[in-house]
C-alpha cells in the first residue's frame, strides 16, 4: 500500500488524534494519521464545550478561521425532578473579553477544520481507511499497522492510539482492557435548529454569547446521569447520558430519557417551535483517574478517550484529549530528537510529563467521585432533588400553613426518604471525594 516509513501513525482524527499529528508534523516530522469516517467529523455530530487555552497551546491564531459557534458568558446548574428546577447560575462580562475561554462548537464541523490544519502542517491524512491490526517484531514491538486497504503492512518508529473510547484495535492487541459498562456513559443528543435571534431573546443573549445548561435530577430516572443543553449560532445542542451499566439495569430507553427531558417545563419552552435535524450518540469515559488503562509501550502510545481521560466531575473532555495529544506528540518529538528508539523505557517520559499537567492532576484530586456518584445514584439522582423541590415550595408557597408545620412537613419527608443520618453520610463523602 504505501511503501515508505513514517516517524509516526496515528489513528483517529478526533481532538487527540488531530492534536498529536498537528503538533509532530509541526515539529517536521514525518506523519500519516488514518480515519475511517469519510472525512474528519463526519461520524461526529456531537455538540460540544471547547476550552480555548488547551488549543492555543497548539495552533495559537486558531480563532482566525476556526468555525466557533458561541463564546460562553454564562453557566447554569440544575437541579431537576419532574415539573421543577433548582438551580444557580454564573454571568460574567469578564467572559465577553478578546480572547475568550470557552466555546460551543460542531464537532463536526470543528474535527475537518483541525484535519486541514493537520494536512497544511505537512501530515498525511488517510478517511475512509480503518485500522485492523497492529504489527509488530520478533521482540513484540508495535511497528506498524494494516488496513482494511489493499497491500501490505506500513510501518512506522511509533503508533498513536487515538480511537476513542469505544476503539477496539488496543483491546485486541492485548494493550488495554475493554472498558467496563460502569466506566462508559451513553449520551444521545439532538440537534434543534432555530434563528439566531430567536435563540438570544430566549437566553438573554447578544452577539457572539453563548448559555450552557447542565442538569442532574430524576431526568435520568434514578441512574448516574447528566442532561445539557449548549446554544450554537442557529441551532441548541440537547441530550442526556447516562452509564452504559444503568441502562443495561434498568433497561431504560436512552431515546425515551430524551424525549422526557424535551418535554420538561422547564426545557420545553427555550426549544418551542425548533426543528430537529439531527440525532447522535456516543459513548464518553466517566471511569475517572482509576480507568486509565497503561498509556505507553514498545512503540505505542494511547491518548485522549481511549485512555479514559474524561473528567466526569467537571465535565471536561475536549481539552484533556487535545492537551494529551500534544503531550504526547513532544515526547515523541524529544525522544527523536536525541536519535531514541520508541521504546517503553523512553515513551515513559508521554506519562511523566502527563502526571505534571493539569490532566492526570485533575483527574486524580476527584479518583474517589465517580464512585460516590455512581453507588449512590438513587440518593444523587432521585431523592435530594425531590426534597430540594419540596423545600423550595414549602418556602415559597404562602398560603395561611404556619412556618413551623411546613417546616415540620419538610423534615419528616427527609426521614421517610432516608434517615438523617444517611443525608449527612453522603454529604461528608461528597465533600472527603471533593477534597
């Protein structure tokens, strides 16, 4: 198929992939990068946060061309259950500043900018390809890889495993394990499609602004679960995503979960009259620090979601993916520049210098949350946001009942529910994994 040898292939074309090929070719070295969707983002229509610093790192002029839906000015938190919401939120003009921090995008849309910024860095840059096995020597080095394409092996000094976290080539090359259906969130989304000044008159916007909505609550039916609502330009990113073990369960529909949570009253009416062009979903790492499976080997590297790095808590994905790409990526670039092999004992220097940033320093601070989260999904998810609601309408509703016997009413719903006791149990725990 190709006959020549590369510095480096790596597979996938999402945020890492495309991070870690933009960076090495940028550092003149010989790259091929293989993606088996017909273009870059073309079997991505995730809607998504964008985290500026982590791409400035990369391509520091990337707001000159890069397809930017909405820089983000304000930040709402929900708390949910069936006919209400309690919730806070975050304004800034500080957010309204040159270069600003956060961005919605179309991933879609963003993946096939950053391919052709890979292709004019010099990489070369392969869709429609899908990597089938990796290749390696009598000394069980990884060498190379072949495709489903036609002819032999092609080989290079190191692969760049950037598959995603559903990606199979690692699992069956024996380098990592398949990640487990209580590490792995499902999430499906929907795509609704209104004019822009539609979408700025209901969230209060102007200009370029944008509104993020994260929500938690009986939406997810007692399951781990987060529901978002992001607004582009012409358009609202809307979904829920719950644990892959929950739904398997429960047997709870993930559809089904969102078209209650578009039916919400408190959802219903920032979607009216929009027009549904496109359903996705996709599978997102939520095993935090203690999912990482082994980063590096003779030969090989793993980044962004197929190494686990998501951080569930702050539900940050794009900038740990990207920021472990170019991380790995200058490894590489340092370990060829003092004429290393790609050997285990030098690719150590990827998660040496991974530990130092602010990925693995994140994601190892919270290690302990997503299985608070997870085994108390009922408690998180079900039952303090119903008692939220009900104290909230005690509060609220006047109507002649003496203080004291609301409040009388409040504190027995939380014993029925569960003890004292039990609310303070999982209130210190929150706040040991916060710590």
């Amino acid at each position: 198929m190709i006959a020549e040898k590369f510095d480096a292939i790596v597979i996938g074309a999402g945020m890492s992939g495309n991070a870690a090929a933009y960076t090495m070719a940028s550092h003149g070295l010989k790259v091929l990068q293989f993606e088996r969707g017909e273009y870059p983002g073309s079997k991505n229509v995730q809607g998504a946060i964008m985290y500026a610093n982590m791409l400035e790192k990369i391509i520091p002029d990337f707001r000159d061309d890069a397809p930017l839906e909405r820089h983000l000015v304000e930040q709402r938190l929900w708390v949910m259950d069936d006919t209400s919401h309690t919730g806070m939120h975050y304004r800034s003009e500080d957010f309204n500043e040159a270069k600003p921090n956060r961005y919605t995008i179309i991933r879609a849309q963003f993946d096939k900018w950053f391919s052709r910024k890979v292709r004019a860095a010099g990489a070369t840059v392969l869709c429609e390809t899908t990597v089938t096995e990796l290749v390696r020597d009598a000394k069980d080095k990884v060498v190379g890889v072949r495709t489903d394409r036609a002819g032999g092996a092609i080989f290079a000094d190191v692969v760049i495993l950037a598959e995603g976290v559903s990606g199979l080539l690692g699992t069956r090359a024996g380098l990592r394990e398949m990640p487990k259906p209580q590490s792995v969130a499902l999430a499906v989304k929907e795509m609704h499609f209104l004019p822009e000044d539609v979408i700025e008159q209901r969230f209060g916007l102007k200009g370029g602004e944008g509104c993020v909505i994260e929500a938690v609550g009986t939406i997810s039916r007692g399951m781990a679960g987060l529901g978002f609502l992001y607004t582009n330009k012409e358009s609202i990113s809307l979904g829920i995503g719950c644990l892959v073990s929950d739904f398997g369960a429960t047997m709870q529909s993930p559809y089904a979960l969102l078209d209650a949570l578009k039916d919400h009253p408190s959802i219903r009416p920032l979607i009216a009259g929009s027009e549904v062009k496109e359903y996705a979903a996709h599978l997102i790492p939520e095993g935090g620090y203690k999912a990482i499976p082994q980063l590096f080997g003779d030969g090989w590297v793993v980044v962004g979601d197929a190494a686990q790095l998501n951080n569930a808590v702050h539900r940050e994905g794009s900038n740990l993916a990207m920021t472990s790409g170019r991380i790995a990526a200058e490894a590489i670039v340092q370990v060829k520049r003092r004429n290393g092999p790609m050997t285990k004992q030098n690719l150590v220097l990827y998660k040496t210098m991974l530990n130092k940033s602010f990925v693995v320093k994140d994601l190892k601070k919270y290690k302990d949350m997503p299985a608070l989260l997870h085994t108390n999904s009922r408690n998180f998810f079900t039952t303090y946001p119903q008692l939220m609601s009900q104290a909230a309408q005690n509060f609220m509703r006047v109507d002649g009942t003496p203080k004291i016997e609301k409040e009388k009413a409040t504190a027995a719903a939380m014993i029925k529910a569960r003890s004292r006791w039990g609310l303070v149990s999982d209130a210190v725990r929150l706040a040991l994994a916060w710590r």
